[in-house]
C-alpha cells in the first residue's frame, strides 16, 4: 500500500520523467538529406545555415528540441528567422511536424559530422 501512494505521488508530481528517444543515425541521415542538407551543408559543415558538425556533439535531446520547436538555442540564443520552428511545421516529404523519434534520428546523425 505504501508503495502504491508513493508511486501515485512521484507520478503526479512529474518526478518520473518518460526517457529521451535513443536516436537512430541512420533513420536521421534520412530525415538530415531532405530537411537540413540545403542549408547547414551535407557533412553538416554551414552553409546559410550555421555548422552542426561538431557543435551538437554535447546537446541533449531536450536541447535540440527546444531549439528546433521554440528556435533558442541552448546558449538562449534566438534563432535566425529562416530557421523554420518545427512545433507546426513539417519535415520535409512527411507532411507532419517531426515527432520525438525523428528529432532523435536528426541529432543521432549530426552527432556523427566530424
């Protein structure tokens, strides 16, 4: 019984937090070529778009998706207007904003830019 009122209690305190997607690189290559290649470059290495290989080696899945949903960066720096906000935009050729797993994916597979 105890159990059970402390597990109810954790629960609806939000202290049981759901775990990060483990992210697929090779799905995120996929979603990478058609979404973010024309911009940050093929390897990742800028182009309009800012460098990603190498700088997104130590983010957090919970930080890639703040910046890709709210466009601020970590460091709270607000994105360039051009940088489109993927809390309603979709990923290219799905027609859906990206879900959690496919954000994962993307930042599995920049984390692999050298």
């Amino acid at each position: 019984m105890r159990k059970t009122v402390l597990l109810l209690i954790a629960l609806s305190s939000g202290l049981v937090l759901a775990a990060d997607p483990k992210g697929n690189a090779a799905s995120g290559k996929t979603l990478y070529s058609s979404t973010c290649q024309m911009c940050h470059g093929d390897k990742g290495q800028g182009m309009v778009g800012p460098k990603l290989a190498g700088t997104l080696a130590k983010w957090k899945f919970a930080d890639f998706k703040k910046t890709l949903v709210k466009g601020v960066n970590p460091s709270k720096k607000t994105l360039a207007a051009t940088m489109p906000r993927y809390d309603k935009t979709p990923f290219m050729g799905t027609g859906k904003p990206p879900t959690d797993q496919q954000m994962a994916d993307v930042l599995a597979y920049i984390k692999t830019l050298k």
